[in-house]
C-alpha cells in the first residue's frame, strides 16, 4: 500500500504515532520507531498480522522507510476514532453505570476468547488498551503480548521467559514473577470492571509502586469490589479475581455467566451516551502507545525477582524511562486546571 505520513498524534519512548493517509484518501495510524530499536514493534507486527477478529484492532500491513534521513520501522493498523475506553469513562463523569459495564465487558471477554484460542495473551489488559470503534471496541497495544505454548494451563512451558505489564493491574503470580498467561488476562479483566465502574485504579490507596507491588505479592487481599455493582456483577467479578490462577474461570466460561446476559437489556450506546469526543484533541488515542510496553525478566540465576523496587526499576530502565522510585527528586509539579489540586506526575 502506497501512503502518505501525516500529523503526529502520539509520541512515547521508543515510538511515535502518525496519520497515514493512502493514495485512496483513507486514514490509518502508523506506530513507527527506529529500525535499529524496533525489536517490540516487529514482534508486535508478527502477532497482530496472525489476528482476525472484530474485538482486535485490525492490522494493515508493515513497512520500511526513510523518514528525516533515518530508517524507520512502521507498523500499520486501522485508525480508530473516538479515543480508550479510559476515554470514554472520564467524558462520562469519571465512571460508568452498569448497563455500560455489562456492553463493554462482554466484548472485552469476546476479544480475549478470541485471542486465547489462537494461543495469544495479550499481557496488559486495562482501559488504555481498549479503543473504542464505531463498530465496537478493540483490544489494542500488542506490545506485552506472547504465544503460549502449554494451551491447557494457559501458560508458557518457558518459565524463563519475559513478563511484563502495568503494575496495577497484574495478577500475583506476574507480580511475583513466576509465569504469565491466560489467567493473567482474566485477573487483569476483573480490573478493568472495576476501572470503569471507579474510573480509577483497582488499588485506589496505593500511590507508590514498591507499596502496590507488595499488596498484590504478599497479602492475601483482593481489589475492593465497587459496592453499587448487582450481585451477578459481584460474582463475575468473584471469578475474575481469584488468586490462584487455576482458579480463574476462563474466557470461554465468563461469556456465558449470567451477568453476561443483562446484555440485552443494556441500554443502546449512541454518540450522546457514549460521550464521544469532538476532535483527536480531545481523544488523546495514543497518549499511551509506550506505557505497556515494559516488561522485567526472571533472571536464570537469581530467580524470582523478590524486591519491588528491583523489579519497578528494571520496568523503567526498559522502557527508556530512567526514574528512582525512591525520591522524589524526579518529580514535578503542576496544577490541575479544572480543580487547583497539586498533584505529582512524572
């Protein structure tokens, strides 16, 4: 396909997000990053080009080319307009009634079941992640995903391999560095309810990530069921959220739980409910293109990785983002415009 690179819509650390337009006329988004540092996209590519399925973000194609005398790598894939999901709750009032819960959760496990069965877990399932199309949402960012090579248990036979993810809305087992697979998925799901239903994080009290990371690791605690969910909202969540990753239900079981099928007597989602933003301004679609794509290793010889500010180390140093948990020193500042609260942000 011949095309055209238009404006920059997103920048991260190791990647950029443009405008393709083709001789056609048509948009597309193209992720590119340097040829020679491109390693995540090309694996990316290689999964989403094995994908088909309308709960995905569609895969166009790939290319190489020169871009301000440097060899760049470009990842092509369908332009999805109106934002994230976390989009959409925040355009909401900052969270989301049940009937909207219930319409974009069973597409969620529609997409998962999909990509279970063809052997993929995508590793990072959260709002951010999901973009919202005309059509329907799409599981995005590919960045974290992995072939599974034991489809029984859902997890990989090489326990060596490399785990990664948003610390937030890791299963134990990621945060212990032990094995990510399916089931990782589905506790990651269970987060992503209470996100919408919150529109925060599934550990609201826990700012620092040593202190997360040692909540999910060593308690036997649970993310905080939202109080005003159904009781069949509850459960499903109760199944979702289980320590043990064996005792997960799968994404082939949630599509038929009962909650599931409230589904019809959801309430249409038309542009006025769905909140829909105005201009790519306001959708900061690619605000997160790199935010996924960290990931830290099990190392042969030390084995599980048992400090948190070891393990949130080895996450920013791949990602290119070079930040010492342990000060504030590397931190700014600002105002919020709409509230005059100080806040931090890195």
């Amino acid at each position: 396909m011949e095309w055209t690179r238009g404006h920059t819509i997103g920048h991260g650390s190791t990647a950029t997000v443009s405008i393709a337009i083709s001789r056609s006329g048509d948009s597309y988004a193209v992720k590119s990053a340097y040829l020679s540092k491109s390693e995540f996209l090309q694996r990316k590519q290689k999964i989403l080009s094995s994908l088909n399925s309308p709960f995905v973000v569609e895969y166009i194609g790939y290319d190489i080319t020169r871009h301000n005398n440097t060899i760049m790598f470009d990842l092509i894939m369908e332009y999805v307009r109106n934002g994230t999901l976390v989009d959409v709750i925040h355009k909401c009032g900052g969270r989301l009634d049940e009937s909207m819960i219930i319409h974009y959760t069973r597409q969620i496990v529609q997409g998962l079941e999909y990509l279970h069965s063809t052997g993929i877990a995508h590793c990072d399932i959260k709002g951010r992640n999901i973009l919202i199309g005309e059509d329907g949402l799409k599981i995005s960012d590919f960045g974290c995903a992995k072939r599974i090579t034991n489809l029984v248990e859902g997890t990989r036979d090489d326990r060596e391999a490399s785990i990664g993810g948003t610390p937030a809305f890791m299963a134990p087992e990621v945060a212990k560095g032990e094995e990510q697979g399916f089931p990782a998925d589905i506790w990651a799901l269970g987060c992503t309810i209470i996100e919408m239903a919150t529109g925060g994080s599934p550990w609201p009290n826990l700012s620092h990530p040593s202190s997360l990371l040692y909540r999910i690791v060593l308690s036997e605690e649970l993310p905080e069921f939202p109080a005003f969910l159904s009781d069949k909202a509850k459960d499903f969540l109760s199944k979702c959220l289980r320590r043990d990753p064996k005792q997960r239900w799968t994404a082939e079981q949630l599509v038929k739980h009962p909650f599931l099928e409230e589904l019809s007597n959801a309430k249409e989602l038309t542009d006025d409910t769905a909140c829909s933003p105005t201009s790519i301004l306001d959708q900061g679609i690619w605000s997160f293109i790199d935010e996924s794509e960290t990931s830290y290793y099990r190392s042969q010889t030390d084995g599980t990785l048992n400090s948190p500010n070891r393990r949130f180390k080895q996450l920013s140093m791949s990602s290119g983002l070079m930040v010492n948990w342990n000060t504030e020193d590397s931190w700014i500042t600002v105002r919020n415009g709409e509230d005059n609260n100080i806040r931090p942000v890195q």
